[in-house]
C-alpha cells in the first residue's frame, strides 16, 4: 500500500467528486478527510430535486434524502423557493443508517 492510500478503508471518511453514470458514481477525485468514526464529517450533495415533500420537510437529490427541518442556513433563498427540478447543494451530516442527510446548509442555484 502506497502513502497516497493509507488510511483508506472501512469507516474512513472520504470526499467524492465524480459524476453518475448508469446509477453508479464515477470518482474523479478522492480526498481523505479527518478522522474515520461514522458520522464525523458533513457531506454534500449536489444537483436538481426529484422529490420533494414539504409535509415531512424532505427532499431528494441524487437518489439521497436530505431533511431541512430544524435550523437550516439557506443561501439564495428560502425552504419556500425549493422545487422539484431546483438545482441545490445540501450540506450536513449522514444518519447513522446512512439513508438521510440532516441539511445545516442549502444553497439554492439557477
């Protein structure tokens, strides 16, 4: 194993950029971030929504289900401006079952 991989493995905590093809992410990029216990980092998440419930105060983007109840800081507009096909970057932790993340920051875009 070189230097540029350690500390990679179960529970280590990596940032991703890539693009989807066929369902499955394509990384261009891998950054080992700090620490390795679940949950200890924020993640993020960009594109359109293709779901969206106010009810629950939840949307999808990328097959991943961000939560926006509680306090969340929005930049470039409000919970109200969020719409299905709305082009958004969610930020926040993974649930520890890792099928929600807890939105702290959404920024909106054109």
């Amino acid at each position: 194993m070189n230097d540029r991989n350690s500390g990679l493995g179960p529970g280590a905590i990596v940032k991703v950029q890539g693009a989807t093809s066929n369902g499955v992410l394509v990384a261009t990029q891998v950054q080992l971030e700090g620490g390795n216990a679940p949950g200890g980092g924020d993640y993020d998440v960009r594109g359109a929504i293709t779901a969206l419930d106010t009810a629950a105060h939840t949307f999808v983007v990328r097959n991943v289900t961000v939560f926006y109840g509680g306090n969340v800081d929005f930049h470039k507009g409000t919970a109200a401006d969020l719409a299905i096909g709305r082009l958004v970057e969610a930020r926040g932790p993974l649930s520890a079952d890792g099928t929600t993340l807890q939105a702290v920051r959404i920024d909106l875009r054109n």
